[in-house]
C-alpha cells in the first residue's frame, strides 16, 4: 500500500511540475517575426510608456527613456529591458512598476524581435 501511494504522489509531483512553464515555447498571443511598428510599439506604449517616455522621464529627473525604436532597441540590446521584465528571471527591479507584468507570449515577442534583428 506504501509503494503505490509514494508512486502516485510521484506521478501527481512530476505531472505538476510539468505544468509550469519556465520556457517561452507556445505561448499564446506569440507572433513569430515581430516587428517594432507593428508589434512592440504597441506593447511599450500601454506597458513602458506611461513612466518611461521621454516626457515623462525628464519630469521625473531621468530614467531610462523608451519611447522611440533607437532608446527601445539599445535597452533590449544590452539586456537591460529583458532583466528588467522577465518574469521568470524574477529580478528585484521587476517592471513594468505600474502596470501588471508583462506575459509570457509578450516577454517572448520581445525576445524574438531581439532575434530577429530588431525590424523595424
């Protein structure tokens, strides 16, 4: 009776663990070769914007400014917006601050955009 409890809750374990994803594979509302004008512009201006526009960020006394595709590219370029947003790296400066974070298919767009060679 021990033998068959210990492996359904091995069974039960291994099936929960396989339900949390720590990839972005398959992930709804994915778009395989985004492009800024088209995909993460939207994005940054109803997730980033609000805080980080240039605007904005001046009133503020600095920042980092992401309102525009040279400002949003050196970012993710450099790893500093995709440390910053990626839920599954669950960093202490977490962002966006304001706003609820991003999803696993937007944080994925973004990656693929930075794969893509960041069109335009």
């Amino acid at each position: 009776m021990k033998k068959v409890y210990l492996v359904s809750v091995i069974i039960s374990g291994l099936f929960l663990a396989s339900c949390e994803s720590t990839t972005y594979d398959n992930v709804e509302g994915f778009v395989a070769n985004p492009t800024y004008e088209k995909n993460i512009k939207p994005l940054i201006d109803s997730k980033c914007n609000n805080c980080h526009a240039a605007q904005v960020t001046y009133q503020l006394g600095g920042g980092t400014i992401l309102d525009n595709y040279a400002d949003f590219r050196s970012s993710v370029e450099f790893g500093y917006t995709l440390r910053d947003i990626d839920t599954l790296r669950n960093t202490p400066g977490q962002m966006p601050k304001s706003n609820a974070p991003l999803t696993k298919g937007q944080i994925k767009l973004i990656y693929a955009w930075k794969n893509t060679g960041f069109p335009q």
